[in-house]
C-alpha cells in the first residue's frame, strides 16, 4: 500500500512539473525526486519482502493494510512539508521578501 500511495503521488507530481516545465517556479521537480525517491525505497522494500514471505505478500491482513496506508500518507505528507519549506526558503515568486520588507507609507 505505501508503493502504491507513493507512485500514484509520484507520477501526479511528475504529470504536473512535465505540464508547467518551462516557467517552473513552483520547484516542482524537487517534489518528484521526494515521491520517486520515496517509490524506490517502497519498491526496495517490496522486494525483499516478497523474497521473503513469497505467495503470502500478496494476501496481507487488513490490519497491515492500514498500518501501511497510515504510513503512506504520511510519507506523502511529509514529503510535501519538506517541498514546502524548500518553496519558503527559495521564495521564487519572492512574496515572502516583499512582505518582509514592505516599507511603510
């Protein structure tokens, strides 16, 4: 579930930077490197985890089923504060520098 929460998150980040490519002030390439980064270690996990259960990855509990939904979801979000604070500190639009300093009337 965590795979697949994050491609899903991966490839609408990726459709979105590919879509707005040329002006690209949003930084959105960095939220694709965060959600593919996040596919592949998931993809990784995976894996090794198929290599060692077998047959049986593919009928988990519905316990585990939520746990990694929940965990997911939370690597989405996090990822999307890390992108976050990336666009504050780099400011491309520079809102945050006009408001700081704002001179007074």
């Amino acid at each position: 579930m965590t795979l697949l929460i994050t491609v899903f998150a991966a490839v609408i980040a990726t459709v979105a930077w590919y879509k707005h490519a040329p002006e690209s002030q949003m930084k959105l390439g960095i939220l694709c490197w965060l959600f593919w980064g996040a596919s592949l270690m998931w993809l990784v996990d995976a894996i090794f985890e198929y290599a060692e259960l077998g047959a049986e990855y593919f009928t988990p509990a519905p316990a585990d089923m939520l746990n990694d939904a929940f965990l997911g979801l939370s690597a989405v979000a996090l990822a999307l504060v890390i992108w976050l604070v990336i666009l504050l500190i780099k400011d491309p639009k520079g809102v945050i520098k006009n408001m700081l300093f704002k001179k007074k009337k």
